[in-house]
C-alpha cells in the first residue's frame, strides 16, 4: 500500500497559519497578572467586570387572579344557532314543535299502505306519504301529526292510536285503520 503525499493541503494551510499567528489569532485580549503589594499589606483582589445577561426572553407580568377571556371565542358555541320560536300558535299547543320526524308532519289518514311483512316475532309495514316517500314501520312507533302511535299490524291493515287535544280543550282518543290497498 502506498501512502498519499499530503504535501499540497500542507502548502495551502501553512499561509492560513502564518496568518494567523502574525495578525494575533483571535484577538482575545489577555488580562495582566496581578502586581505584587508591598509586603505587609493585604493585596486587594481585582475582579473582572461582570457583564449584564442580556436575555431575548419577555420578563413574567404579574397579573390578577382572574383571567380575562373576553376577547376570546367560546369553543363550545355552536357555529350554526338555531332559530328561537317566540310563540306557538295555538293548534299547536300541546305537541312537539321541534324535532318532527317527516312521518310525523303528515295526517294519518294521508297515508297508503304499500305493503305487510308478516313476521314469526312482529310484522312490519311499508307505508308511502303523500310526497311519495316510503317508511317501514313496525309496532310502537310514532306516526301522524296527532301524536299517533301504531298499536297493531295485521295481515290486512294497521292500527293507529291517537290521543289529542280537542278544539274545545278535551283530551281525545281515536283509532285509526289503515288497509292493505288491493292490487288490480
């Protein structure tokens, strides 16, 4: 094996160094030893000048024990605020004004019945709004404006149950058949 001649980073370097050692290197400024006092006295101790810390750090502000959170936004705030209902019109004390199903916005009797699943533990049926829109429901749920509730589904027609409020402030409670229409 041969060794590699070095001799060229040693002529660019040894100018760098010769530099260097002419101009005074770094220019740290040595601090001159301490003269010696007259025998006898104490030497007083000279001490470098200690140099402030400059920091870029803010310093802490005291502040109360209140927080103030008025400029902030309230991150549990909805983005979207419902619309308040100032009053209920008078058909429709009673009843629930918001959160309506839309099987619920109809009348029972607007209803046609499209289809019966008789079932080993319950049937279903499959009923169409006036809009055309089909629902499958089964026993116990709410349908109707009047707070109806389907109470039976039999192989030829539904039940529904409603209880409201008369016009004239008694509570009331009808039944309703919704049959099977007959195909053609």
């Amino acid at each position: 094996m041969r060794r590699k001649n070095n001799s060229l980073s040693l002529w660019i370097l040894a100018p760098v160094f010769a530099l260097l050692a002419v101009s005074g290197g770094c220019k740290k400024e040595e601090v001159p030893p301490p003269q010696p006092s007259p025998a006898g006295a104490p030497a007083p101790q000279a001490k470098p000048p200690i140099q402030k810390q400059a920091s870029s750090a803010r310093p802490a502000v005291t502040t109360s024990s209140q927080l103030d959170f008025t400029s902030r936004k309230d991150p549990f705030k909805p983005f979207i605020e419902p619309k308040s209902v100032a009053k209920v019109a008078p058909a429709l004390r009673g009843r629930r004004v918001g959160g309506l199903l839309p099987i619920q916005s109809y009348a029972v009797e607007q209803f046609k019945v499209s289809g019966i699943i008789v079932g080993l533990r319950e049937n279903r049926a499959l009923i169409i709004d006036p809009a055309g829109k089909g629902y499958v429901v089964k026993v116990g749920m709410s349908i109707g404006n009047n707070n109806g509730v389907i109470t039976r589904i039999a192989p030829s027609y539904i039940e529904v149950s409603e209880r409201f409020r008369a016009e004239n402030g008694k509570m009331t409670k009808r039944t309703v058949k919704l049959s099977l229409s007959k195909k053609l």
